[in-house]
C-alpha cells in the first residue's frame, strides 16, 4: 500500500484539444501535464504566481498508453518521485475519473531549483521539501 499522497486534478479536453485523427493531440498531454504543475504548486505551496516558480523545466517525458476522446473525464494525479540537492521530479499519470484503473498516458518531469536573477542553479529549498513530504514515494526519500 502506497503511503504517500497523490495530488488529483480534474483535466477538461477542449475541442481545440483535438486533432483529425479525432483525439486528443500528443503534444497536449504536456499541456495536462502543466496544469497539474501548476495546481500543485498553487494548492500545496500556495504559489500561485508562475513569476514566483523557482525552478526551471528540464526534461519531460511522456508514454502514450490510449488515446484520449472529446468526451472523456480525465483526471491528472501527480506526486513526487526523485529529489536531489538541486532537483526533484514529478510523476503523472492520467486516468480516467470513473475508472482509475484506465489509464491513458504516464510521465515525468525533472525540475532544476534556479535563480532567475543570477541565472544559475541553487539548491532545492528545505522548506519547499517541508512541504511536498507527503507527496514523494516511499522509495524515493
């Protein structure tokens, strides 16, 4: 049993989603993928500002496992995976809302802590990982 948190955040698929194939385009799941991001960090380090990131993206990934329709309830969960002195990663997965077991694509995202006014990277602060704690896998602390 996992005794870590998982963040969930309901996606709506708009019709600009969309591609001729008729679902969901490829490069929009990053899109998901941010909006989790950034309910994240509004809801759990109360920064709702993305001036006030101080981090930088610098790898994301993801496996495309069904296609996602028009109609679709999806759901984004995300939480912790790897943290280091000047890093940490995100985890996603997208389900479906009705069915958890259904899962459309998975990912991952490495954040480097960085200060935008030096423009170099700094080390992930203590406080921030004070507050994810309940978010990162077991194995991963």
């Amino acid at each position: 049993m996992n005794s870590y948190k998982k963040f969930s955040v309901d996606i709506c698929v708009r019709f600009k989603d969309i591609d001729s194939m008729g679902h969901v385009n490829n490069a929009v799941f990053f899109t998901f993928f941010e909006e989790g991001r950034k309910a994240f960090l509004n809801k759990i380090l109360n920064i709702p500002n993305p001036d006030d990131y101080n981090f930088i993206l610098a790898h994301i990934s993801c496996d495309f496992l069904k296609p996602v329709k028009i109609n679709d309830q999806i759901t984004l969960q995300l939480w912790i995976g790897e943290t280091g002195n000047k890093s940490f990663t995100f985890i996603y997965k997208l389900i479906n809302n009705k069915n958890s077991l259904f899962v459309y694509a998975k990912g991952k995202s490495v954040q480097v802590s960085f200060d935008y006014k030096k423009n170099c990277t700094i080390p992930v602060p203590n406080e921030f990982f004070d507050k994810i704690s309940e978010y990162i896998e077991e194995d991963k602390k």
